[in-house]
C-alpha cells in the first residue's frame, strides 16, 4: 500500500507526457491548459490613453478648448495651451503632456468662444499624471505566461487583449465514468436495498472543472463481463470507476483489469476515507492509439472524494501539461483529528483563526463536504490546534 504523497506522485508521473498540442478558437479554449508560453503580439496599451475622464492638456494652464477625444478615434495633435476634453480609454492626442480629472477643472466660455479650462487644484498636472502610457503591462514579445497555466476566463481577456483569435492549447483528457453496482437509483427517493447514485451528479461537473472532456456516464452493473467489456473498449485517455475497488463478492474491478492486461501502478493508499482506490495502465485502445489509464475509486462518497484529490486530479493534470503544486500551508484552530497510521482527508471549514473541523466526515457521508471549504491533510497522529497543515480545494 503506497503513503499518500507517494500515491501523488505516481500518478502525476503515470503518463509519459503531456497530450498533444491543439488549436483551439478563444471561445473555445477555456479549460485548456496553455502548450507554450503566452507571449504579447502588441504592446499593451497599444499607445498612451487617458486613465481618467476629463481633458488631455499640453503644457502649462489655463487651456484653451478644442475639441473631445471619444475611445476608438485617433485624435489629431494638441498644441501647447490647449486642452480636449477626453474620456477614460481614449487614444491621448500627440502633444499632450497630462490629463486633468474632470473633478479638476473649471471651464469658463465668455461669448461663444471655444472656452477657457483651469485648474482647480493648486498645483496642475504634472507631465504624465492620469496617462496610462504605451507598453505600461508589457512590450511586444514579452512572455506573459508559461505554458501550463490553466486558461481561465481572466487568461482569455488577456490574451484578446494582446490580439489572440486563437491559442495553442493542450487537449483535455477524455474521461468515461462508469458507476458501478446493483444498488443504484438515477431518480428519486431510496427504496429497500437500493440507494441514491451520489457520486455521478458529483464527478462529472468537477472532472469537467478540472480540466477533463467527460465523453460519457454510465452505471455499470456488478458484472464481470459488463465491467471488463466496458473498461476494454473505452477510447477515453482515462477511464473513472466508483465502487468495486476492495475484495467484496461482488467486487470485480481487479479481476476486470488483469483480464485486460492492465498494469497496477498504485493498489491501495495508506489514506483515510478511500484506502482501497487504485491506479492502473491499461493497453491502447486500437493500433495507434496511445496507453490510457483507470482511476478506481471507493464506492462510499467521501471516499471517491479522496480518491479524486489523490490519483485523479494528480493524472489529469499531467495529461493537460499542468503541475500539481502543494496545497495551501496554514495554522490550525483546533486540532485536527488523525488516524493512527494513516494520512487523513478531513473536510474543515476556515474559521477566523484557520481551519477547524466538520461533522459528519465519515467515508460514506457528504453532509461535512457540503458545507467544507476545504480538506485538511491531516498527518497520522493527528494536528494539534495551532500547527501548520496542508489545505486541498473541494469540489466547487
């Protein structure tokens, strides 16, 4: 049985690299992983442009008056003395030396003259003040972002913003989950014997936030043949089980892989909940496919939770081209139960003072998730109010 870490790191090392590098349009790259470095076709801003409403002036007040500048017109040169009103984003005309906030200024228009702007603050605006000048966030060519970043909504402004229609990606992993057993109900409420699938409606949207093309999801019965046959001919890059994993009578997933020629990388994580979860290589799909992958977890809910944060979040990063970085290292509230000998996955919620645990954190339970903000990793032994320990993201 491997320690946790370990686990982690198997399975962040499972694939021998990274999927192939795509295409994709910018509306259709979010949740990709970036497959080179984002580098700026422009600089940013492109020209200087007026941080704040009010006038583009040249040279020492008062002004005289002379026109406005809208965003997304070019504006014709300013002589010194003179002033044009000017709006938040808009190009700063060639000449004009700052930007007075229209809080600033006073116009005064004897007649029907063009008008004369002062200043109302003591001293004007010094050379440069409220411009956003040229290439401020970056010059052409600069390397905005590794490869390997997620593209996030923020990635995508950001990369319209330098000029991108389309962006290299990584493409996502292809995911089959199959839900295994008898016992489970799509609809409705739970009958003698039978249960509630909870863990479908639950892996599917955070595969899908974690970067992963879900292809299907399917129950599965507690067949032999049906489960071997569903695992064989898969064409998906990784292939998620719930249930099956242990030794129990009805419990076929080890047999189902050694028939497919799989090849165990992790069977069993000194972890609690989820310690029967395993990691396995299982042959290509056809002739020229590549090696794909299983990820079996627990079939009890916070034990499947264990499993994703332990061997299949670890794998679907790699597939995308991404590091699994530690989590986020913090100070106890209160001690943190452990188990003996094993790391524990503790749903906590962040108190003022850190985290502190939550009820109802038994490996078949989903009320204390519903309401974590996050899993402590929780050392065997336990955590005593007031050391560090390791956070983990929940599913969102």
């Amino acid at each position: 049985m491997a320690s946790w870490p370990r686990a982690r790191a198997i399975a962040g090392r499972a694939p021998a690299r990274p999927l192939p590098a795509v295409e994709r349009e910018l509306d259709a790259a979010l949740g990709h992983t970036l497959a080179v470095p984002l580098a700026a076709l422009t600089d940013l801003p492109a020209f200087d442009t007026s941080a704040m409403d009010g006038w583009a002036v040249a040279g020492p007040g008062p002004w005289r008056l002379a026109g406005r500048v809208l965003a997304g017109r070019t504006p014709p040169p300013l002589a010194d003395g003179w002033a044009t009103e000017i709006a938040t984003g808009a190009q700063l005309p060639p000449g004009a030396t700052a930007v007075l906030r229209r809080e600033h200024g006073r116009v005064e228009r004897p007649g029907r003259g063009p008008g004369t702007l002062h200043s109302m603050v003591p001293s004007e605006p010094a050379p440069g003040q409220d411009v956003r000048p040229r290439a401020q966030e970056c010059r052409t060519g600069e390397e905005l972002l590794p490869a390997g970043t997620p593209v996030t909504a923020a990635v995508l402004g950001l990369a319209a913003a330098c000029g991108y229609d389309r962006l290299a990606v990584r493409r996502r992993p292809t995911v089959d989950l199959l839900v295994l057993g008898d016992e489970l109900l799509e609809s409705g409420l739970p009958e003698p014997g039978l249960v509630r699938d909870a863990l479908g409606p639950l892996l599917q949207p955070w595969l899908g936030t974690a970067g992963a093309e879900v292809l299907g999801r399917r129950t599965v019965r507690d067949d032999f043949a049906l489960l071997r046959d569903a695992v064989r001919h898969s064409a998906a890059d990784v292939v998620v089980t719930t249930g099956g994993t242990a030794a129990g009578p009805v419990d076929f997933l080890h047999a189902a892989l050694a028939d497919c020629g799989a090849r165990p990388l992790v069977d069993g994580v000194a972890v609690r909940p989820g310690h029967p979860m395993l990691l396995a290589e299982l042959p290509p799909a056809g002739p020229d496919r590549a090696v794909r992958h299983l990820v079996g977890l627990p079939g009890n809910p916070l034990a499947a939770v264990a499993g994703m944060v332990t061997l299949a979040l670890p794998l679907l990063d790699a597939l995308a081209g991404r590091r699994t970085g530690p989590g986020r290292i913090v100070r106890t509230a209160a001690a943190l139960p452990g188990h003996p000998a094993d790391t524990r996955l503790l749903p906590v919620r962040l108190g003022e003072r850190g985290p502190v645990p939550l009820a109802f954190d038994g490996p078949a339970m989903l009320r204390g998730l519903a309401l974590a903000e996050a899993l402590a990793v929780v050392p065997p032994g336990g955590v005593a109010s007031g050391e560090r320990v390791e956070l983990l993201g929940v599913p969102g």
